[in-house]
C-alpha cells in the first residue's frame, strides 16, 4: 500500500507540473529506460541510484548553506522495478 501511495501521489505531482511548465525548464528531465539485468547488474543498479540520492541530498544541503536564494521547489524521482511483463 506504501508504494501504491506513493505512486499515486508521483502521478499527480507530475500531472499537476504539466500545465504549470514544471517539465519545461532546461533543468528538467524525464526518462524511461528498458534494462536486462542478471542479479548482479540489479545490485549495482541500486547501489548507484542509492548513491545518486545522496549526491542529490548533498546538493540541496548545500543550497540551504547557500541562504536559499532563489531556491525553488523541485522533486526528484527514481523507480527502478521489475515489470510484470517485458516492454
């Protein structure tokens, strides 16, 4: 139910940013990528994007240091799953 939540709330966070160009500045991305991976490339996928956290947190950290000026909202969302089926 957690990550249904979640989910729920992604989509209409991103929904919501659409009309308003929250997709639009150069700054944004969204991607979508198929991977194949065998249990170890999963385990280093995670540890990579564990790791991408981190920096991303490091990097807003430093922002707040910076006094926030011109700071503005923004979201960051990483899913990486098993589908049900393939692509």
């Amino acid at each position: 139910m957690l990550v249904r939540r979640l989910l729920e709330d992604l989509w209409g966070d991103a929904t919501d940013a659409l009309p308003a160009g929250g997709m639009d500045a150069a700054t944004a991305h969204v991607s979508r990528s198929f991977l194949r991976l065998d249990r170890q490339g999963r385990e280093e996928l995670a540890t990579l994007l564990r790791s991408t956290l981190a920096e991303a947190q490091r990097i807003e950290a430093a922002s707040r240091d910076r006094g926030d000026a011109g700071a503005r909202p923004g979201e960051l969302v990483v899913l990486s799953f098993e589908p049900a089926s393939a692509p």
